[in-house]
C-alpha cells in the first residue's frame, strides 16, 4: 500500500524489540536490541531488503538512552553502572527495585561506548536508511564515576549524546537521524546540527495544532527538518474525509508523513492519498531548501482563525510558493509576499503550471496578489517562478 500511494520511507515504530505481549507496551524488553522472533520470524533485515526491493527507503525506532531495568546485569547487556540516578535512585519518586526503567549516563565514556556498540550492529545487522531516534525520560544524574558532578549531570548528558551522534554520522554518513525526543523535547540547535529531521510534537492533530507548531517553530528551524504526520481520527478521517487537501498541506509546511491501517483503505482513499502525497513532492522540487515566512499572524493551536499564510522560498531557485488556509467566510484574500526580486516578473500558477497570472515582484511585495476563495477545500497552493526571458533579452 505505502510502496503504490508513493511513500519514499517506511518507518517501523516503537514495540520491534522481543518484550512485552501488551498493547502499548515499549518498555519491556528496552535495551534487549533484539527483534521479536514471533513477529519478525525473518528478522528485521529481511523486511528492509523488502523495502528497499519496492523503492523506498526503511527506517526503525529506536531509544538508546532508555533501558528495562529487568536486564540489567545480565549477560553482554547493559551494565548497572551504566545508569543514570539522582540521589541513587533510577527515578527521584520511587524505590529502584520499583523502577521499571532507568536512563543510561551518557557523560559516561564506557556507557556511552556500549551504545555506540549497539546501534553500530543493529545499523550492520538490519541496513536501515532512517533512525528515529527517541528519548522519553531524562534525569540529572550525580552518580560518582561518570565524569560530571553532582549538578551538571544533564549537561554532560548532552554533549554526551552530541559526540555520539556526531561518531554515529561519521561511521555511517548515509544514515539519516530523525530527532525524537518526548514529542518535541529537544528541538535546539545542536540537535539541529546531528540529526536530519525533528518531530515537533505528539499530538499531531488537528491540522489547526500542527500549523501552529509548524508557523512558530518555521521562524528558527528549516521547514524540512519539522516533521508532522496525518493521522487517521475522528476529528480529521482519512477514510471519507471531508477536507483531504487541507489536512495533508497543514503539514506541507514542514516534512509530510502519514500513519495509517493499510487495510482499512480502499483504492479510492489510496488514490486520493496518492493525489495528495504526489502534491507535495512536487512542491518539494519546486521550492528547494525553503526558507519559510509568516505573512499572517500565527494560526491559534485551537484553531478559530480565518485566514493564515505561509510562504516558502528558494534563494536557490528564486521561487515561491504561497499556502493560504481560510475559512469559508472569506470570500477573497490579498497576500503580500517577502523576499522576491522587485525587477523581475513573476508567473502566478497552480503546482502543476496552469497559469494564474502575472505580476513584477514589486508589485507582489508592496501591493499582493489578491486571490479568490473558490475551491471546496480550505486550504490553496500558488506557485511563484521567475519568468525566463528569450534568449538576448534579460528579465530585469
């Protein structure tokens, strides 16, 4: 299904590792590295090959720096003193006999080899493209022995993982690394330095909540290092959806990804789904390495709003492209757009090239251009290209 709708990476979640039985549950077994036989009776590098075979590109869940305290000590796994803790305990609130998981110290310089070691093999073993890279728990640890004192444990905590990031990429320079961190703990810009992608937030729903992430977030990080996905739900179906086009551009505005039952969607949904994913590759190709500019006020997480835009723009292709989300209420909007080229002209059209319309970038940066409200869907996409002059002539 994802292979024929045009999906480029299939990304196996949470819960791979042999474990627990019960639904949800990520916790047993952390630390193992090691793949449910019962689930995954070829292994996990069997389906990568598959992947691969159908055209796309594999990614895996992983959390490295979290671990099953059932395992510790047992043999060739993590050490206990591997652990992170505060005032000795695993977790400040509870006994350590009751403590279902604890951090592993990253400041640690044998610690953190053992978990080079481990992503290293698994990397080996299963030839991912991807990591999605998880942390769900994190302490300031003061345990003697680990190369940090007793207040700066987190600090070293951090630059710990930094260096071990940085040896990932260098051993492995294809390896792209996706940064999530508790739905968006560790959006900084070293992270932004190793890792290829962010997951901005859990809760990744409504389309109104992601655009708010999204246009905030858009000021300080590239647009595509923010990821979001479209989730099938009650409030926003996949499945008889009433607005397709507006959940999945909410989420153009950074990385697009989608979960979903494959099995629940019949060829008409794929197709739809096909329409939308092959919407925003072409805005991919189209507005490379895009800077992003709010042209409104921020979209309230909540929604309420009637009208927010956003711009992207290429310095590299000197195009651009403009998404509005309005309500029904709004029967026309003028966007005032940033960073064009004031002498050369540009040509208004959909994605695709069906011309709109012309204007001089002067005139698109002081006056706007106006747009009617016409489609059933709340959410437009324009396209703004330099027009090419004939050849002796100069667009200027």
């Amino acid at each position: 299904h994802a292979a024929r709708i045009g999906v480029e990476l299939f990304v196996v979640d949470a819960g791979w590792y042999l474990g627990g039985t019960e639904l949800w549950d990520y916790t047993t077994g952390l630390g193992r590295w090691a793949a449910d036989p019962a689930r995954f009776p070829s292994g996990l590098r069997a389906l990568s090959d598959h992947a691969h075979g159908l055209g796309m590109r594999f990614g895996l869940w992983v959390e490295p720096e979290r671990v099953d305290t059932a395992i510790v000590n047992r043999t060739r796994l993590v050490k206990e003193r591997f652990l992170a803790t505060t005032g000795g305990l695993y977790h400040p609130d509870m006994r350590n006999a009751m403590a279902e998981t604890a951090q592993i110290c990253l400041g640690d310089r044998e610690a953190r080899q053992w978990v080079l070691d481990q992503i290293t093999r698994l990397v080996d073993e299963v030839r991912p493209d991807y990591l999605k890279w998880d942390n769900n728990y994190w302490i300031n640890c003061d345990r003697p022995g680990h190369a940090h004192g007793t207040k700066d444990g987190n600090l070293a905590h951090v630059k710990g993982l930094y260096s071990l990031l940085g040896t990932l990429r260098e051993r492995f320079p294809d390896l792209s690394i996706e940064n999530c961190a508790g739905g968006g703990h560790r959006l900084d810009l070293g992270m932004l330095q190793y890792t290829d992608s962010a997951w901005m937030d859990d809760t990744t729903g409504p389309s109104t909540h992601v655009r708010h992430n999204l246009e905030g977030l858009n000021s300080v990080f590239p647009p595509a290092y923010l990821l979001s996905f479209v989730m099938d739900s009650g409030a926003e179906p996949l499945r008889h959806g009433e607005d397709l086009s507006l959940f999945f551009k909410s989420r153009m505005l950074g990385i697009l990804g989608l979960t979903w039952r494959g099995a629940r969607f019949d060829e008409d949904v794929n197709e739809n789904l096909a329409a939308e994913i092959a919407i925003a590759k072409a805005l991919r190709g189209a507005v490379l390495d895009a800077a992003a500019f709010l042209l409104t006020d921020q979209v309230m997480a909540k929604g309420g709003g009637l009208l927010d835009v956003v711009q992207l723009y290429s310095p590299q292709h000197r195009t651009a492209a403009v998404l509005v989300f309005a309500a029904d209420e709004i029967d026309w909007f003028t966007v005032r757009l940033k960073g064009l080229e004031p002498d050369v002209r540009y040509l208004m059209s959909t994605i695709w090239g069906t011309p709109l319309g012309e204007a001089m970038g002067a005139d698109l940066i002081e006056i706007g251009a106006e747009l009617l409200n016409a489609s059933d869907s709340g959410a437009h996409l324009v396209l703004f290209t330099p027009i090419q002059a004939p050849p002796g002539r100069s667009t200027r």
